[in-house]
C-alpha cells in the first residue's frame, strides 16, 4: 500500500490497484465531476455520450488503475500503452499527490508517456507541466471545435 500524505490532518492510506468491473460506478463518478471541473466548454449533451463511451469502448480497451483511499475509489488512471488515455480524480484529492502517484504507476510501467489535454483545460495543463510534459503539437478537437495539445513526457529528462 502507498502512503502519501494527502491532508493537513495526517496522512491517509492511498492504494494504487487494477481496475475491477466492479469499479465502472466510482470511475464513472471520478470522470464525470472531474470533466465539468475541467471542461466546462462541453455540453450535457457531449458529456452525457462521452459517459457511454467510457463506460462500454475506454474501460474495455484500457489498462486502467484506481486510487484506492480509505476504502473508496477518488480516481483512475486509463493507459493504452503509453498513451494516457484519461486521469481523473475527485476534485477534492486535486494538488496532494494522488495524481502525480497515478501518473508515477504509468511513467513505471511504460517510461516515456504522451496524452491530449485539451488547450482551456487549466487544470489538467497545470498538473501535466509540473509533472514534466511538454507540447509536441496542437490540434483540433471536432466534436467540441476546441483546441487539443498534445503532450510528451521524457523519463530519463524528469527533474522533480
């Protein structure tokens, strides 16, 4: 079991482990709240189907681990192969090292990571820089007519 220090009040006890079927209705709750948070551009309509395709075409077709803390699922980090797929969190586990212990399981199983982040998504542009990413190219994200960069992390370059 990992511990890290995630309050003021102590530290609690955070699990990184595989994903079960029986995890889709935390993930799905992670991926929701953290998608408003992060993505308020998109319609109820986009997230709604969206929620379909992570429940029936990502999960199915990812390597997907879960953070485990005090016995409850707060987040998940989806890979196909070293792509990140997805990282999302509850919001209130934000800024304590849940996420970089999530993003620290991928960059040991694969070494070299990339991701999308969509260009008005402050909060995961924020997370990916000081993790150590940087642009390779932006783009055009059809469905929503907004601007998707793309992200590389080096390992051997990682200072932090």
């Amino acid at each position: 079991m990992l511990n890290v220090g995630i309050s003021s009040k102590g530290n609690r006890f955070v699990q990184i482990r595989q994903y079960k079927d029986s995890d889709l209705d935390a993930v799905l709750s992670s991926w929701e709240t953290a998608t408003r948070l992060a993505h308020p551009f998109m319609t109820d309509e986009f997230i709604a189907q969206e929620r379909i395709n992570v429940a029936e075409v990502y999960m199915p077709n990812t390597d997907t681990w879960v953070v485990v803390i005090n016995g409850n699922i707060e987040g998940f980090i989806a890979l196909m192969g070293n792509e990140v797929g997805a990282i999302f969190l509850q919001p209130k586990y934000h800024g304590k090292g849940v996420g970089k212990a999530l993003m620290d399981k991928a960059q040991e199983l694969h070494g070299d990571l990339e991701v999308e982040v969509f260009k008005e998504n402050s909060i995961g542009l924020k997370f990916y820089s000081k993790y150590g990413f940087e642009q390779l190219e932006e783009k055009l994200h059809e469905p929503t007519g907004q601007q998707v960069l793309r992200l590389k992390f080096t390992a051997n370059k990682r200072v932090n």
